[in-house]
C-alpha cells in the first residue's frame, strides 16, 4: 500500500517512506521509494531526503508534513 499517491508529469507515482541509519551513525535518515504505475516500464527509485532525526517515529512523523509539491521536485530532479 502506498503511503502517497502523487501525479507527476502525467504519471501517477506511489511513494513510501523508509529509515536508514548507517553504521556508527545516531541520526536516522528518511529515503523515499517512488514506484510510476502510470507507464508499461513501472519505473521505479530511491532518493535521500533531507530529514533526519534520533527516532523514526519522529523521522516518518517529520515526513507526513512533507508537501506534494517537494515530492514531485523529487521526480523531476530524477528525470532531468
């Protein structure tokens, strides 16, 4: 199930969330999956996001509050 469900570009874009924490790191990080179930491809990638936090309660509560329109900056960045 996706946490969002965006159109961009005229497709229309799954995206879930994940927390990363690397080794001998406190802070976790948030990575965003964007799967395109709009073309016969299903394209799909991982991207860093700029949020970072000591939990992920606090990581994917900071990541609800992430606007649509900074997502679709994401795919946009992917696909130039």
């Amino acid at each position: 199930m996706a946490w969002r469900t965006i159109d961009a570009a005229g497709e229309t874009w799954h995206v879930q969330p994940a927390a990363e924490r690397r080794a001998n790191a406190q802070l976790w990080q948030l990575v965003l999956s964007f799967r395109s179930q709009s073309s016969a491809e299903r394209r799909a990638f991982w991207a860093p996001y700029p949020i970072e936090s000591v939990s992920k309660t606090s990581l994917f509560y900071q990541a609800e509050r992430i606007p649509d329109d900074a997502l679709r900056e994401v795919i946009a960045q992917r696909r130039a």
